[in-house]
C-alpha cells in the first residue's frame, strides 16, 4: 500500500493507490481501473472523511479533489458497507453535508454547497466567468477547449492557460475542458451575482511513458524501456489501408520497417516482406549461378510473437510464416516492434531480423460489447503507364523490325523465304493490314476487371471481475482486378481470460483462419503479352474459340485462348491454420510468480491446379487433362516457463526474470502431377499416370512425385533483469541459450545477450515545470541475437538417394557437409531518445542503430577441384547502420477544428563488410557484390545510349591501368565486348534495391465529428529490376505483342538519329540487348504514393442511445489513389523489392502488373 | 501451496534441462542419408556407383540446371560442320562454342559448365573408388559371397571407366590436340582424389591421355569378370571401345602418323570386334535405330537390347535434353530449337543412303534429325544418348588402318559402314583418297553424335564451313589455332592459381 499526496495550489490532491506488480512511474497517475474492485468494504465510525476516502482510494484506486478548507466544514461520517458500489458509499458520507460531490472518470470532486449570499441580486448582463486551465505541475496548458455545453458557449485558452466568458447568468453549470494528452475535465461551477475566477487542473492522460508495452516474456512500461520499442494500436491501423495482410496496413507507420508487397494486387499472395532495419543476413541475394539461392530468402522475417505465444518459423519447408497467416487485423489490438538487442536479444537466436508481437483484444470486466464493422467497395484495376500495342501499332513496330531484319541479313533470308525483295518477304511475315484492321481485340480489357472487397467483422466482448472475453469472428472478400483470382477468409478468435483468486489465473485463445483462395489458371495474366491484338478470340457466332490458330511471322502458330481455358480451368489457394494457447499463470507471493504458456499451432495449405482436357494445354502436349496438387502441414508445440520476481525496496526497484522454453516443429510437404483426366473429373484416383500437363515428363518421377518433410527442436534457457532507482533510472539486462538441431552436436549452441539502461531527464529537478519539456528519455542499449538460417543438417554431406539409373537405384552426392558451421549472429548498438514537448503539441523520438551481422552462413562457391560446386560457410559479416524518427504535432487545436501530423522516415545504410574471395559471387548473370557494398547492390553493364549511326545500343566499357585503376572509359555496341577480358569489374554498381531511406506522412483533419485522414507512403534512392521493360517493351516484337513507349521514350529509327533513348528494333532482337544485367532495365525506385484518404463521421443524437448505440462511425475510404513516380518508370506499381529478391519476381502470377489495388471503400461501425 | 509450487517449477524445469540432448541428438535429416551410412556398405557403393550414371544424364541436370551430356554435345558437336546455328533462336551461351568464342564465363558459354560438372563426377567417382578400396581392406569383404565380390569389382570398374571418360572429354575439350606437342600442352587436371585440399594444376595433354588409357585399361580389368550389366553401364567392352579411339587420337594425323597408337586402335578395335554379343544392325532395324518415334511405338527408348550400343545413357525416366537443341518445335506459342543441319551435309548424302531416314521434315517445314527425336515434346528426351556402337569402332580401326598403310583392311571396314547405308561399295581407294573416304563416312554415320567437331583437328585438319552454312562467308578454324581449345572458365582461374589459361 501506498499513498501519494501532492499539494497543489488551492487544491490538494490526493492519490491512493495500491501498487501492484506494476511499477508505480513518474507523474504516477495512471491507474489501470481494470485492476481495482469497483466494490467497497468498509466499516468506520465517526471518522473523518480524509480518512474514508484515502480508504476508498485503496480500495478503489479513485482520485479525491479537495482543499482543507472545504473539509474543515464537514461532520465526520459513519459508513458500515459489504461489497456497496462508490456511489452508494459517497452518497452515504456526503449525507446532510454543506459539501458535495461529483464523479468524473477516475476522480471525485469535492465542492462545497453554496447558498446565495445575503445581498444577492441577479444581475441581468450576467458575470464574467474567467479561470486559467493548469496541468498537475501548476503549468498553464495553452489551446484547451473550454465548453459550457447548456450555453452552447465554447472557447479555447490563450498562451498563458486563460479563457474567459462574459454575460453568465446566475445559475449552476458544467464547465467542460478538453485538451489532448489529457483526461477531459468536467468542473462543476455555480455563477452568483460576482465574476469567478477559476483554477482547473487537467490530469494526464495516458502518459506515453506509462503506456504498457507488451515485449514478449514480460509487459513493460513504455517508461522502463531502454530499447527501441513501437507500439501501434489497432485503431490506428484499421483506419488505413484496406486488406487481409497486416504488414500492407503497418507500411508507412513504424519507423524501421521496410514493408514491401510487389504482389499486394494479387489477394492471394503470400503476404508482404518485411524487413527490421535492413537486411542482416545474406539470404535471399538472389541466386548464384549455378541456380541456387546463396541461401533462400523465403525463410528471413521477424519473428512473430502473438499474445506472448511464439509463431513457428514456417509454414511449409521454406516459406516463411507472414503476418498474412496468424491474425485477422480485425482482433488485433495493438501491434509493437521491438528493433534492438535489448527487446530481442531474450529472443535469441530467432530475433536477428526483428519481433513483431501483435497483442489481440481482450474482454474488459464492464459487461457486453457488440462491435460490427462493416465494409464494402470497388476495386478499380491500377496498371499505371502500362498499355499493350493495339493491332495497328504492333503492326508497324513488325514493319520496322522485319525491315531491318532484311537490310541485314538479306542474303539469308532469300535463302530462307524464297524471296528476292522486301516486299515479298514482309508479305510472307506480315499478318494483311486488312486483317489487322478488321480483327484487333484489347486482351486488356478482359484481363483487367472492376472488382469488389468486402468485410464484416463481428465481436461481442465483456466479462465479470472474474472472467473476461473476446469472442471476434470475421469474414473478408476480396476479388482482384485481374481475372478469376479472390480470396475469401473467414477467421475467429476467442480470448478468455479467468482469474480465480488472486494466486491463479489462466488465459486461453484460439485463433482460426480458414483461406479460400482462387488464382487465374488459364495464364491470362502472364501470357498477355503473347496475345497478339489481330488474332480475334471469337467465332463468327460469338463463342471463344478453343484455341488461337494463327501465323506468325510466317510461321502457322497455335496459342491457348484463355477465354475459353477459364471456363473450364482452375487454380485454387486454400489455407487453414489453427492456433491454440493456454497460459496459467501463479502468484506464489506478492514479489514472485510463476507462468507457464503451452501452445499448439497447426496449419495445412492445399494448392490445386486443374487443366481440362477441353483446352489448349490440357488437350495440346497429350496430356488429356492434369492435375496438380500441392499440399503443405506443419504444427508446432512450444512451451515456456517462466519465474518472474519482482520487488522494491524504497527507490530501488528490480525485476528479475528466468525462464525455460522447449519446443518443436515439423514440417512437411507434398506434391503431385497427374495427367489423363476426365473433362471436369479433378480426382487424383481417376488419373491415368503421373506427368505434367505439358507432357514432357509422363511416368517420370522426378517433377512429378514430390515430398519434403523435417523436423526441428529448439532448446533455450533464458533469463532478464530489470532495475530501477526512483523511476527514474533504468537498467536491463538478459541472456538466453539456444540448442538448435539445425547444427552439429559441436555447434548447437549459442548464447545471447544484452544490456541496456535509459534515464528519463524530465524527472530531474532541473526540468520539474518546464514548459517546454513534457517529457525527455534517453536510453542506450547493446547486445546480440541470432538466426538459425538455412536447411537442416549443414554440418553433413549428405546423398540424396532418391533417384534411380536404368530401374536400379542410384544416390547423388546433395551437399558437402561443413564440420564448422555455426551460429549466424548480430551485434547491435541502439542509442535513442523519446520526447513530448509544449503540452505534447509535439512529440516523437529519435534513433541511431548500428548493426553488425557476423559469420553470416553463405554458400560459397568452390573450385572446380573440389567436385561440389559450393558449401555453406560462416562467411559473411553485414553491416547496416541507420537513423529513425518519428515526429507527431498537434497544429491546429480550437474547440471545433484539429489538425494533427505524424511523420516518420528511416535512413538505412548496409554495407558487405567480409565475404569469401572479397566479393558475394551471386551471379546468375555475372552478378557480385563486392565488400564495402550495399549488399542488395546491383552490377550491370552501364548503358549510355544509342550509337545515331547503327541505331546498337552503346555500353560503357571501362579502361583499367596495369594497377587494376579505372583510367577511363569508351563506348562499345555489345555487352559481349564489354565483358570481352571476362573482368567482373565491367559490371558497374547502378545502385541498391533497398531503399536509402523510406517513410509515411499521416494527416488528420477533425471537424467536430468529421474526421479525414491522409496517409502517405515514400520510399527513394533504391533501383528496381524492370521485368515488364524487360520482358515486353520492344525486344521481342516479331513474336509477342508489347508494352507502348511511354513518354521520353524514343526509337532509333533512321540512320543519323540523335535523340533516340532505345535502340533499333534489330538490335534489340539480336545481339545481347535483352540481359538483366543490362542496366537499361532498372528504374529509379524512388516513389510517393497517397496510399490511404479517409473521411468519417460520428453519428450522435439521442436515437443512438435509444437504439442501445454506445458509439457509430460511418467513413468513406480510398486507397493507393495515386503515386508520384520517378520520370521514366514504366508500371503499374513501384513498390521495391523484398531482401533483393531480384531476377525472382513476377514469374507469371496473376498479380502481373496489377499493381497495387485502388479501393473505394464505404463502411460502417457500430458498437452496441 | 507456496512452497510446492516452487518445487514444481524447479522440477519441471529440471527435468526438461536434463532430456533436451538426448532429444536434440535424435532429429536426423529426414531426406537425405549421411555419406559415412551409404558408402559403408555393398548396395551403398552401388547406389553411388549409379548416381555417378545420374549425373552425365540428370534430367535435374548437372551443376547449372543443364545435363552433363547436353553440355557436352553442344561443345562436340556445335564445334564441327553438320549443322547451322539459327541465330533467331540462338543465345550467346548456346553458340559459344559454335561460333568459337570460347567464353571464360558461365553466363556466356558452356565450358565452365563442362569444366564443373566433369569435376563434380569425377569427385563423385574418386569418393566411390576410395569407398571401395577402404571397403575391400575390411572385414566386410569376406563375408561377401563370389558374385557379390565380382559385383563389388566391377562398380570399381565401371568408376574407373566414368573418370577416364570425363578426363578424356575434358582433355579434347581444354587441351591441343595430342598429334601436336603432347608434352608440353596443357591438358586437364588430374584430380584423382576426393580430398578438398587436393587442388591440382594442369597436367600436359600427354599426362591426361596417359592417365585416361591406365583408368580405361584398369576398368577393364575390373570388369573383366561378369559381363552380367547392359549396354547401358560400362563394360570391359565399352572400355575397349573407348580405348580404340584414345589410341586413334593418339595416333596423329595422316601424314605424320604415330604407327604404335594407331596400332593399339587396332587391336582394341578386333577386340570389341570379335565379341560375339555385338553386331552391326541391318536392314529395317537399323532404320529404326533412328527413327522418329512420336508415339514411342519403337521402344526406342529402351536401348538395353540394342546390339550394336555399346555404351549409351539410360534416358527412359526422361534424359538429357539433348533433344530440345535439335528441334523446332511450337512450345508455347513460339519456336525452338536453334540448330539444324547444315545444308553442306545434307548435300553431302547420296540418293539411296539410308541414314537419310535420319533425317525429317517436321510439321513447321523444318529439316531435322531423329537421332533423339521419341519424346512427344521437346523438354526430356527419352531415346538414348548412344556415346560408343560398334559402327564407331569399325570407323576407328579403318582410320587407323589407312594411317599404318593397311589400305586393304581399311577399305574393307569403311565398305562395312557404306555398304550397310545402302550404298554400293568403294572400290579402288588407298592413300590419301581412301582417308578422306574414311573421314567422310564417319561424318555422316556420327553426325550429331558429338563426333563431328574433334574429327578436324586432331587430324590436323581445319574445320571449314562454306558459305552456304553460313549466310555468306566461309568459316574457317585451323588445327592449330588458339581457339581450337576453349579457355579456362576464369572463375576456375581466380579460385585456382595452379590453374594456366588457353590464351586465345
């Protein structure tokens, strides 16, 4: 028990206050009602009623206001209560008083009962009501509202806290103070027949340093941290972006999270990337050149922490789990981002790339709520500046080409076509101008549809002291704007919480997500390009034609008619997890508990591609019908028991913290072609053989018959240490061990650390009062974490015995084994500060990291000599260092009309410090990165132009000095001459595919009830790989159709030509033009893009309440409107690429250069 | 309550602390099996034994996603005269080495994917040989029964076989041909260990051929036991054959002939010769040896029968895609293909040869040949990849007949070949006419074999393609141009110092 008295001019304030297990802080007002009976017990006789209310402060947790001077007045009290309410109680002890009371939020007000005075005469012009609005420290709040609602007067106070109000009639009124950061105030005031001056104290609200953070293992305060930690609140996160994928609504709110989703268009996507202060690993950079991943990226992301339950790595052998898989962000109370060592390192050796723990909504003991949040809108189809040639166009693109073509190899051609001019031989290769004419067809507006999302989240929540509950069921739909691919998800969560005494308590929760997913299965979307506009998809009779026939280039040529495939054809995405959790948690004695968390997790994944033997594919390669059908399981058991002591001696406050965790995964998958199926008989059984549908390997069983399957245990024992001297000083510490079988017996395991501590200034003295500093915390942290990267068993060479040569059976050597293998681990360096300044108008914070990532595991390429083309080693060490902050002002504030800004960006700087031969040899076209480099750097061969004479693209080529030193530079017509000496060194670094620097701009404008919030995403000084310039813009013109020049974009044509951007059609056509690692095929990545605009309005008015309506929201919703692209882009969405996952992307999904969906949404909540 | 829920906990954790490592130590990779399990034991080294056939033919293919035997043939073949690259359908990779570029580089050209998929098997073979002797020095051995002994012996064998016959590739790819200074051109490295710290530089051409005729002549003696598997693993005959051409390789050009080589050409030859097992196929089977076979109905793929194959990849389970370079083909909306015969030897087959049946016009109006044409698309082949047959060898000893001036015997073997095709039999030819016959013939009965393009220059010979093949100008490599080799892949030269480049 503890009591806290502080004096107040004129008023004295009293806080009584049990300390619980939760630290008491500075300006520790903040009291979780949730914590304290709301019934009192008590049983005085003719006591004085300071002392009944410091009883029912400790009971209670309530606040009294009142000066002596008006307790001096009133008769002490006999109050004898069982389990009464506060009101009864006060209404007892305020009986025949010459005071009263009145009750607001936490606080009773104490005012003395005035009767008119003796000489009292109503004034008709009424009084001048004057008064100052104070915070807690005596320090005037300027900008409050100040409202007297029965007047309808309203007002807000100068620079000095004052407001003041002429013409108050006599009368008894409420005065309502309002100012943001703190608890609204409803002062009570009586106007005789004088002015009034008055005093009212706002108390803080919510302090952001007493914000509860939840880190995993243990709840903190905001205050006690010494890392990094943000915490978002789910409120904030719905108001956004509308989707089923969490990390699409966090992009542009957390500083150090680089969120990316190049397939966001695509609603059955795996979800988006997210990336905790740069990459710290070496997976993911692309693949080597013999095809492999240098390790795969699939598997790098933070670790995902809900509710205190740690999420399984995977959700199939190499697929990570995403935040798309564990919650409906309609449960989602708030999600927190611990970025440094001191939050992460108790994670050990999963926290390296960052935890993200989602915090779901729990019941609250005040009876049931109904929330309904409904939503539904349009999806209009974003493809950017991509259009496709119309048949005309493409017409005359052939014409140049096929021109060209003759001028050069003439001789060839006579031979080849039996011809002997241009005429006869662009007669053979080109399609009638008549037919062109007549038949062109837009593919792309068939491909590219108008769609629909809608939502309905439904929760009902509530509870006794007892128990509480959450119980939320939610549906999401949401039909792309690319043909035939949607996702329906139906999700529930039910969180009940139970505390049977004050010793023992339990929480338990299940969460279901059930995914019905469908993708375009007649490769519509990736084979736009191969529709050639003259080729008309109909018959005569209106009816698709089963299959395109056509010539080409004189050439007969058949193509599959997606519009007759899809009648038939399908390809659907199903997913189902299921996540159980149940926590008990003891209080042996007040200073020490124990907590065990056990949890279950379970998740099947189906994809199933069906290719009738009506269609092209299904009918062509003799298949007659496939079927192929993936499916993946995992399930995972975890559990963690932890010992929590905490106790305070005077201003000394420790926490300590030990704890064992033990767990398991398994994970398998499974996959099978089969071929010979009925017309619309999609069962495996009814097969006649294995085999693709483009039946080159029937009765094969490599491709066809697949299956992985493995099993991972980890071990660890960890521990934590906080310690606190007068709230005001703190320290931390923890340590964790990890046993992983992911490494050798010698390797296995690895041990964690950190330390941190932080100081909050504004507690001292010398800032105590000052009005310009609210609040002020620094706070410095170091230490490690680890990631256990990679495939099982590094540490063997292993044969892979699943082959057979001539009907026998036969093993291949599949890895070499390296003995020496261990942990990947990062040190990371945090320094930051947290501050509130002038009333918190202005608040934010500021951060520098430095990460270093050593002994990265990395496949090294080896010597022909040693017969295995690579090895996993500790090879690498990263680099990645980098500054954030986050800015939030309160600009405008009058009593009708706010208007606030948040802001925030990240700069991150990576660089390769070690790696094997000095540089990363990823390269599958030549591809390296040398240490000192961004390790998501680029290497191509500089394109500088177009030589005006030939119309060949010109490429640098650099000159080296015997030293090795770049003396200079000329320009060569191909890339087969730059690279003539086979010297690396002439592919030059064009830049990273991660950005410098990225951020969000959120405003928000209220007007009364109306409410519009603009969020802005940005990102710049990253490169992009251009797939659609690559693979359709102009090379390939004789054979596929092709994405239009946009502007800046100009053709070499003529002999002579000098402004020409692109090079002759001929030159693109042949020769090495088309090579990702021609540089021409990057763009600027920089981008801005109004990602979300909301407009709101809360609905009031007495027939709510009559209804039963506690609260009622209808807004109007749009997102990705518009981006600002950099001049020269080409697509439908500029959103970079996840971990350098270059050369992956975009391999024919049906998200292909759908961009990210524009929405207009509408939608409704209402909560009962 | 207090006092037993501390002892709980403690217990708790107690006992999870203490059964981690044996929980821990029993996960075990699911997929894979350990190196040490496998090779220990008989039906272990036969199963690596096998996988050492996989890699020359994996459909998953070789260390860069392409088959060892792919690779191989676009170097043996693409580098002599019988097609023409169509450069619509061509990359630069694909015509490395036919246009004789001979790219350093992987992204630019294939001979550092021969160079690292030789290794890799070769690695593989050394690590089943050292298996094997470790094996046969212990217990283990004894207790194996006669036919399990002999069985043992011959995987030895046909591991022998598989390093000489990646040796030999490599050299005739990396190193000059052997008629001009053996001793002192590089060759290959002679990696004959499975140690990683054994990184050796080049030996001289002379070293390699020298250390390919021990493995041929050790694997034969190692086989020499049962002749119990097919045509589709090595044998002591497939040994001997192999050895026939090493020694005619050997055995330098017509005017300067090295009489010893030619004479062990001869001797292997009469060898595989006189095994009554083999003969040349006649008439309609052999006909059907090539034929196109769409639909399969041959049983082509099924190349354990086939008399005259000597030594050929299993391809039934889908093969090495050697296919897929030949054929012109609509595969999803566009063409491939990319080499078809050059229009210099189709004009070379006289009216009636029956090896013009090898040869179809396919839907698209395209020529091409039918030697790997029985899948009904284009990715796997299934018809074997044929590396030695019994025409081969009679070529073999005709050539090395004509050179040690045994014009007769050499007339006799070449009308062996010519006859068979249809064609009516030379008569009167000796010396230098009845050479250039020789070398005629094994031009087109060995087109598209991977013969074709070493044929030239080890005879001292240019390759020459007229203009016809061309598009306009005549190609021309002379035996003794730099580029006959191609270059040491630079990545091998940067990780290994030892290593000299082929300067071009």
């Amino acid at each position: 028990m503890n009591l806290l008295v502080l004096f107040k001019p004129g008023i004295k304030m009293m806080l009584i206050m049990k300390l619980t297990a939760v630290l008491l802080l500075f300006a520790g007002l903040h009291v979780s009602a949730a914590t304290y009976s709301q019934k009192i017990t008590m049983s005085e006789k003719n006591a004085p009623l300071e002392k009944v209310f410091k009883e029912i402060g400790r009971q209670t947790g309530y606040l009294f206001f009142f000066t002596d001077e008006m307790l001096s007045k009133a008769k002490p009290v006999s109050v004898s209560v069982r389990d009464a309410s506060l009101k009864e109680v006060l209404d007892i002890c305020f009986k025949d008083q010459p005071i009263a009371f009145s009750i607001s939020g936490t606080t009773v007000v104490i005012q003395v009962k005035e009767s008119p005075p003796a000489d009292f005469t109503v004034q008709p012009t009424g009084q001048v009501l004057k008064g100052v609005v104070k915070d807690e420290k005596g320090v005037p709040i300027a900008g409050a509202s100040v409202e007297i609602s029965k007047l309808n007067l309203g007002t807000a106070t100068n620079g000095k806290g004052e407001f003041s109000f002429a013409g108050i009639l006599a009368g008894s009124y409420v005065l309502e103070i309002s100012f943001v950061g703190y608890e609204n105030q409803g002062q009570r005031i009586t106007v005789w027949d004088k002015p009034l001056n008055v005093v009212v104290y706002l108390r803080k609200a919510d302090s952001k340093l007493n914000e509860v953070v939840v880190t995993g293992y243990s709840n903190k305060t905001a205050g006690e941290l010494t890392g990094s930690v943000q915490r978002i609140s789910g409120d904030v996160i719905r108001s956004g972006v509308t989707s089923s994928d969490v990390s699409s609504m966090l992009q542009g709110r957390v500083t150090g999270l680089y969120i990316t989703n190049q397939s966001e268009g695509d609603p059955t996507s795996t979800g988006g990337g997210v990336l905790v202060r740069g990459v710290s690993s070496i997976a993911g950079l692309g693949i080597d050149k013999y095809n492999e991943y240098v390790l795969p990226s699939t598997t790098y992301g933070p670790l995902i922490v809900v509710d205190g339950v740690i999420m399984p790595r995977e959700t199939s052998p190499g697929q990570a789990l995403t935040l798309k898989d564990v919650v409906n962000p309609g449960d989602i109370a708030s999600i927190t981002t611990l970025k440094d060592a001191s939050a992460t390192a108790i994670y050990g050796s999963r926290a390296s790339a960052g935890v993200i723990v989602i915090t779901t909504k729990k019941g609250k003991a005040d009876g049931l709520h109904l929330n309904l949040d409904l939503k539904y809108g349009l999806n209009v189809p974003n493809r950017g500046n991509i259009r496709f040639l119309s048949g005309p166009e493409l017409y005359s693109y052939q014409k140049i080409y096929y021109t060209e073509n003759w001028n050069n190899n003439q001789q060839a051609l006579e031979a080849q076509y039996g011809v002997t001019n241009l005429d006869d031989y662009l007669n053979i290769v080109l399609p009638s101008l008549q037919l062109v004419q007549d038949s062109s067809f837009d593919y792309q507006k068939y491909g590219f549809v108008h769609s629909y999302s809608k939502q309905v989240n439904l929760s009902a929540s509530g509870g006794t002291d007892k128990t509480r509950y959450y119980l939320g069921i939610g549906y999401y739909n949401e039909q792309s704007t690319g043909i035939d691919n949607g996702l329906a998800r139906k999700t529930f969560r039910i969180n009940i919480d139970n505390t049977f005494n004050k010793r023992l308590s339990f929480s338990a929760a299940i969460n279901g997500i059930f995914d019905d997913g469908t993708r375009d299965n007649s490769n519509f979307g990736s084979s736009i390009y191969q529709l050639i506009p003259w080729v008309y998809p109909y018959t005569a009779s209106g009816q698709p034609k089963s299959q395109l026939s056509y010539t080409l280039g004189g050439y007969p040529t058949t193509a599959p008619n997606f519009l007759y495939d899809k009648q038939y054809n399908y390809n659907t995405i199903r997913n189902q997890q299921l996540y159980g959790s149940l926590r008990i948690n003891l209080n042996i004695t007040d200073w020490l508990s124990a907590s065990s968390t056990n949890s279950f997790n379970l998740g099947y994944g189906k994809n199933e591609l069906y290719t009738d033997a009506r269609t092209y594919y299904g009918a062509t390669f003799g298949a007659n019908g496939g079927l192929t059908d993936n499916t993946s399981y995992y399930n995972s058991e975890l559990t963690s028991n932890v010992l929590t002591f905490h106790k305070k001696w005077g201003d000394h406050s420790f926490k300590l913290l030990g704890g064992q965790e033990y767990g398991t995964s398994e994970n398998e998958s499974t996959g099978i072609n089969v071929i010979g199926l009925k017309p619309g008989y999609h069962v495996i059984n009814l097969a006649q053989n294995i085999g693709s549908v483009y039946g080159y390997s029937t009765g094969i069983k490599n491709g066809n018959i697949l299956g992985d399957e493995y099993t991972s245990v980890l071990f660890s024992g960890f521990g934590e240490m906080g310690y606190s001297y007068k709230d005001k000083y703190y320290a931390s510490a923890s340590v964790r061990t990890d046993a992983s079988t992911n490494f050798g017996p010698d390797k296995r395991y690895a041990t964690f650390y950190s330390g941190g501590a932080s100081w909050i200034v504004s507690k001292e003295n010398f800032l105590r009062g000052n009005a310009i500093v609210n609040e002020w915390k620094l706070r410095a942290n170091y230490g490690t974490s680890g990631s256990q990267n990679g495939n099982n068993f590094f540490t063997q060479t292993l044969y892979n015995p699943g082959y057979t040569y001539g009907g026998q059976s036969a093993a291949v050597v599949a890895s070499l084994g390296n003995p020496s293998i261990g942990w990947e681990t990062t040190r990371s360096l945090g320094i930051g500060t947290d501050f509130s300044l002038f009333h918190d108008r202005v608040s934010g914070n500021i951060d520098y990291y430095n990460r270093l990532s050593l002994n990265l595991i990395q496949k090294v390429p080896l010597t022909g000599a040693l017969g295995f083309p690579g090895q996993y080693q500790n090879s690498g060490n990263v680099l990645n260092r980098g500054w954030e902050g986050m800015l939030s002002t309160v600009n405008i504030r009058s009593r009708d009309f706010r208007w606030t800004t948040d802001f925030n960006i990240t700069f991150n700087h990576n660089k390769l410090l070690k790696a094997v031969g000095d540089s990363l040899d990823i390269s599958t076209q030549g591809y390296y990165i040398q240490e000192g480099e961004d390790v998501n750097s680029v290497k191509a061969v500089k394109e500088v132009g177009v030589d005006p004479t030939s119309g060949n693209p010109l490429y640098q080529k650099l000159i080296f000095d015997a030293k090795g030193h770049v003396t200079g530079s000329t320009n060569v017509q191909s890339i087969g001459e730059v690279l003539a000496e086979g010297n690396d060194r002439q592919y030059q670094n064009i830049g990273s595919l991660q950005p410098k620097y990225f951020g969000g701009i959120t405003n928000t404008f209220t007007y009364k009830q109306l409410s519009l919030s603009i969020l802005l995403y940005f990102q710049g000084g990253n490169i992009l790989f251009n797939q659609y310039r690559f693979d359709f813009q102009m090379n390939s013109v004789a054979d596929y159709n092709q994405i239009a020049y946009i502007k800046g974009q100009s053709l070499w044509t003529t002999p002579g030509q000098k402004n020409a951007t692109e090079p002759s059609l001929y030159a693109q056509a042949n020769g090495d033009w088309w090579n990702p690692l021609n540089a021409h095929f990057y763009d600027n990545g920089t981008y801005l893009r109004i990602r979300n605009v909301r407009l709101s309005y809360n609905l009031t008015g007495a027939f709510l309440k009559k209804a039963g309506i506690s609260q009622a929201q209808i807004y109007a919703s749009g997102d990705n409107l518009f981006a600002v692209t950099h001049k020269g882009f080409l697509g439908s969405d500029p959103s970079g690429e996840y971990a350098a996952d270059a050369f992956q992307q975009d391999t024919g999904s049906v998200g292909f250069g759908l961009g990210a969906p524009r929405k207009y949404l509408f939608g409704l909540n209402i909560t009962f | 309550m207090k006092r037993s829920s501390i002892l709980y906990t403690a217990l708790m954790t107690g006992v999870l602390f203490t059964s981690c490592k044996k929980e821990l130590d029993a996960v075990q990779p699911l997929t894979y099996i350990s190196q040490q399990g496998e090779l220990s034991t008989l039906s272990g080294i036969l199963e690596t034994t096998n996988g050492n056939y996989v890699n020359l033919a994996n459909t998953d293919g070789g260390v860069f996603g392409v088959p060892y035997a792919a690779v191989f043939h676009n170097i043996s073949e693409f580098r002599g005269n019988t097609v023409t690259a169509d450069l619509g359908l061509t990359n630069a990779q694909q015509r490395d080495a036919y246009s004789y570029v001979n790219s350093g580089l992987s992204t630019t050209g294939y001979g550092e994917y021969l160079w690292k998929d030789s290794y890799f098997l070769i690695v593989g073979v050394n690590t089943t040989l050292e298996a094997i002797e470790t094996f046969k020095s212990g217990a283990q051995f004894l207790q194996l029964t006669a036919p399990q002994q002999s069985q043992l012996l011959h995987a030895e064998g046909e591991n022998y076989f598989l390093r000489a016959f990646a040796l030999f590739n490599l050299v005739r790819v990396f190193g000059m041909p052997y008629y001009n200074a053996p001793g002192t051109n590089l060759g290959v490295m002679l990696k004959l260990t499975s140690d990683v710290t054994d990184i050796p530089g080049r030996s001289t051409v002379q070293q390699t051929y020298t250390q390919i005729v021990s493995d041929l002549k050790q694997g034969a003696a190692y086989m020499s036991g049962t002749g119990s598997q097919s045509n589709i693993y090595a044998n002591k005959e497939a040994a001997w054959a192999l050895l026939s051409r090493v020694y005619l390789y050997m055995g330098g050009t017509f005017t300067t002939p090295d009489a010893n080589s030619n004479q062990m050409a001869v001797t292997y030859a009469d060898s595989v010769i006189q095994e009554a097992a083999y003969s040349l196929l006649q008439g309609q089977e052999y006909v059907d040896m090539f034929a196109a076979d769409e639909s399969g109905t041959l049983g082509r793929a099924d190349v354990k029968g086939n008399v005259e194959v000597i030594f050929a990849l299993d391809n039934s389970q889908g093969g090495d895609q050697i296919n897929s370079m030949y054929h012109y083909l609509n595969y999803y909306g566009s063409l491939t293909g990319g080499f078809y015969p050059a229009a210099s030897f189709l004009s070379s087959l006289q009216a009636g040869d029956v090896r013009s049946q090898f040869l179809q016009v396919n839907s698209l109006g395209k020529t091409e040949t039918t030697k790997y044409d029985v899948s009904p698309n284009y990715v796997y082949g299934y018809a074997p990849t044929i590396f030695l047959r019994l025409a081969e060898v009679f070529l073999n000893r005709a050539e090395a007949e004509v050179k040690s001036g045994d014009n007769a015997d050499a007339l006799s073997d070449l009308n062996v070949i010519h006859t068979r095709a249809g064609l009516s039999a030379l008569t009167g030819l000796s010396g230098q006419p009845l050479f250039d016959s020789v070398l005629a013939e094994r031009k087109i009965e060995l087109a598209f074999e991977g013969q074709n393009g070493f044929d030239y220059f080890r005879n001292g010979l240019p390759m020459t393609r007229p203009s016809g093949d061309t598009g306009g100008t005549p190609f021309t490599i002379q035996a003794t141009d730099p580029k006959v080799v191609m270059q040491i892949p630079f990545d091998e030269i940067s990780t290994n110092p030892k290593l000299v480049q082929n300067n071009q």
